[in-house]
C-alpha cells in the first residue's frame, strides 16, 4: 500500500482551505485518511501553515511520499533539512549536536526572512493608505480653493449691485433735491395769484347760477310746449310704423319667432357674459353722461304728464286698431283646412 501526504480541500467556494493529512494514494482527495498533520490556508499573505513537526518528520521516515504542494510545505517549516540532517548523523558524516546546531541556524534565518516579508506587507500597505490619504487632501483642497474663488466671485458682485443701487439712490435724491428748492423758491406774488383764482372760483356771483337754471328750465318749457302740428305728425308715423308691422308676411314673423326661440335657448353662460359687459360698460359711463341720461328721462315724463287727455286717447284707439289688425294677418294665414 502507497501511503502519500498530501492536501484534503476544505472550505466553501473561493475561500477553501486545506487540511495536510497522510492517506491511501488510492483514496479519494476529500475522502477517507490515516492521519491529520495539520492546516494549510492560502488567503492570507503570507500563508498560513500549521504542522505537527514530529508526526511529519516520522511519517517521512517510515516512507511517506508528499506531494509536491506538501513537500514545499514541509521544506518552508524545515522538516525536510531535518529529515536530511538526521539522515547525514545515521551515516556518520556529523553528529547529532551539530546537525541541530545547522538546524537552529537555518530556522532562525527562515524567522527572520518570514518577519521581514510581514513588515514588508504592513509596510507597503501603510505607504498605499498614505498615499491615497494624500491624494484626497489634494482634491479636497482644490475642491474648497474653487469654492473660495466662487465665493469671492458673488461676493464682488454682490458688492458691485450694491454700489450701483446706493449711486442711483443718491442720483434719485439729488434730482429731487432741486425741484423741492424751486418749489420753495417760488415767488410770494405766483402764490397769491394762485389763492385769488381759488377763491374767485369758490365765489362765483349768484347771477350766473340763477342764469344757469333760468336756461335749463327754458328748455324744459319749449319741448313741453311743441305745436300740435308736430305731435300729430308724429304720432301718425307711430301708426304707419304699427300697420307696417302687422301686415308683414308670415315670412317675416316666422323669422322673428325662430330669433326669439333662438335667444330664448342661448346657453346661460352666454347670458351671464352679455349681462357682465352691459354692466361693465354702464359702470364705465363717465359720471357727465349719466346725468345727461337722468335729465332727458325726467323730461320724458314731464312732457308724458303735460299731455292732453284727447292725445291719450288718440293713442289708445290706435293701439286697439293695430291689435285687430294682427289679428286679421293670423287669421289669413291659416289654411282652409284650418278654417272647415
């Protein structure tokens, strides 16, 4: 039976580790062994190994072949130079004492290359955390160096706006400063020339106020009293306006009608916006033409007032006969189905 040292993998997927065991060469890799030597991990830097020297050195005596990965394991912790010192005593080239006086010297070399290689590492490790430390203090000085510069930079502005709005309040208050000394400079007599118009104004004669209303009342009486002629005219272009409109053809009223339906169904919305404008454009009238409206309707009803009572009359009369009128154009309208 071939027995081997050799590696059994451990571990879970890339973190493994590896145990140094001696087994059957015809054994599996991670299957059935003789004996556990001790633990191989290769993640750490540098790797990390733990041996049973004395099991080793035995197994290798009793003919135990390692692998290569484990005879590089058992050169680096010396157990092969001891097998090969212990070898040299047995044939006679030196004696046990010195062959562990070479192996004393040896391993304190492989110490003091294992620590320097460690403080290497560490070394090499603080020099990069420094380095990249350096590097972020160059890009954060740079980044509060631009901040300082924009910084400066609104602050001139700043300062550049504020110049400008304090020179154009003072130029606001000079300008002001010469129309206040004219104003006050102003002559003693332009003032009391200004106190007299106010007060001539405030003290208009009495005559020209009563020869104001005088006028208006002369109007008032003039329409109030228009010959007859007139009244009569115009009431004879009423009665042709009425007659004119009764013996309109159906045409025509029918039109009127499908107007009056037409407004009558108009969306309120349209409504609302017509009756806004009308009272926008009411509320815009100047005060002049409101009083004017005022004056011509309270002359309207004066002069409906001083009307005689056979005008009246007159007018009742016409406004029966054009009823009838219309009356008859309806009736002259139907068909004579309508009439049986």
């Amino acid at each position: 039976m071939a027995v081997k040292i050799r590696l059994a993998r451990k571990g879970r997927k890339r973190v493994a580790f590896y145990h140094i065991v001696v087994a059957d060469s015809r054994a599996p890799r991670d299957g059935r062994f003789i004996e556990k030597l001790g633990v191989y991990s290769p993640i750490t830097d540098p790797a990390t190994i733990e041996l049973d020297f004395d099991k080793a050195l035995g197994w290798l005596q009793k003919g135990a072949q390692p692998t290569d990965t484990c005879r590089a394991i058992l050169s680096y912790k010396g157990v092969m130079l001891k097998k090969h010192l212990l070898d040299g005593v047995r044939k006679g080239a030196f004696d046990e004492a010195e062959a562990e006086r070479r192996f004393q010297i040896w391993l304190k070399e492989k110490e003091n290359k294992i620590e320097a290689k460690i403080s290497g590492i560490v070394k090499s490790k603080e020099d990069d955390r420094n380095q990249r430390l350096e590097a972020e203090k160059k890009i954060n000085e740079e980044r509060a160096e631009m901040l300082a510069k924009k910084r400066m930079v609104e602050a001139e502005a700043e300062a550049g706006a504020a110049a400008a709005e304090e020179a154009e309040e003072v130029k606001e208050e000079a300008a002001e400063k010469p129309a206040e000394t004219a104003e006050a400079e102003k002559p003693a007599e332009e003032k009391k020339e200004e106190k007299e118009e106010v007060k001539a104004e405030d003290e208009k004669p009495a005559e020209e106020k009563k020869e104001e209303k005088k006028e208006e009342k002369e109007e008032v009486k003039a329409e109030a009293e228009k010959p007859a002629e007139e009244k009569k005219e115009e009431k004879k272009e009423e009665k042709e306006e009425v007659k004119a409109e009764a013996e309109k053809p159906a045409e025509e009223k029918k039109e009127e009608k499908e107007e009056v339906k037409a407004e009558a169904e108009k969306p309120a919305e349209e409504k609302k916006e017509e009756k806004k404008e009308e009272v926008k454009a009411e509320a815009e009238k100047p005060a002049e033409e409101k009083k004017e409206e005022k004056k011509e309707e309270k002359e309207e009803v004066k002069a409906e007032a001083e009307k005689p009572a056979e005008e009246k009359k007159e007018e009742k009369a016409d406004s029966s006969k054009a009823g009838e009128a219309g009356d008859e154009g309806k009736e002259a309208e139907k068909g004579p189905e309508d009439k049986d």
